[in-house]
C-alpha cells in the first residue's frame, strides 16, 4: 500500500525522532554494558533496531529531502522497533 506523498514529511519525522530514541537506547544499552560486563544482546538487539530504521528511513527519505508527488511505495512487513515509541520522552532502561 503507498504512502501518500501528502503524508512523507510527517512519517520521515516520526522516523526520525524513532531513530534518536534507538541511538540514545543503544547508547544506554552499551555503557550499562560496559560497566556491568552483562550479556551484548540488549546492544546487538538496538542495533538491529536502529539499522532497520535507517533502512526505512533510506527508503522513504530523511526529513527535509525534497518529497516525490507520487506516492511513495511501502516494502516488506518491517516491524516497529521494539519499545520505541513507548519510551519516546521516557528514560530507557
């Protein structure tokens, strides 16, 4: 199903803002780790995250890039980074 070329602007940006979240998390995520020596998974989890957020934002265009006047056509069933838009404005822990 294509996303209208109307709507782009607002789905780049919340992308975007997803994207800052996943890099504050892995940020958290990989200093827990080196202070504690945990396990990497919750590190390689937010960098799956994060990389399939570029991905889309790749696909779509990063806030600002001129838009298409066609729609612009969705890939795949890509999930929703996990927890993200949970923890938007939230402390990650």
């Amino acid at each position: 199903m294509p996303v209208p070329a109307a709507q782009v602007e607002a789905i780049r940006i919340g992308l975007l803002e997803l994207y800052q979240v996943c890099a504050d998390a892995l940020h958290h995520d990989t200093a827990r780790h080196l202070r504690t020596r945990d396990g990497l998974d919750a590190v390689l989890a937010r960098r799956a995250e994060l990389s399939a957020l570029d991905a889309l934002l790749e696909q779509v265009g990063w806030p600002g890039q001129r838009a298409g006047k066609r729609a612009v056509p969705r890939r795949g069933r890509t999930r929703a980074p996990r927890d993200a838009a949970a923890n938007r404005g939230d402390a990650v822990s």
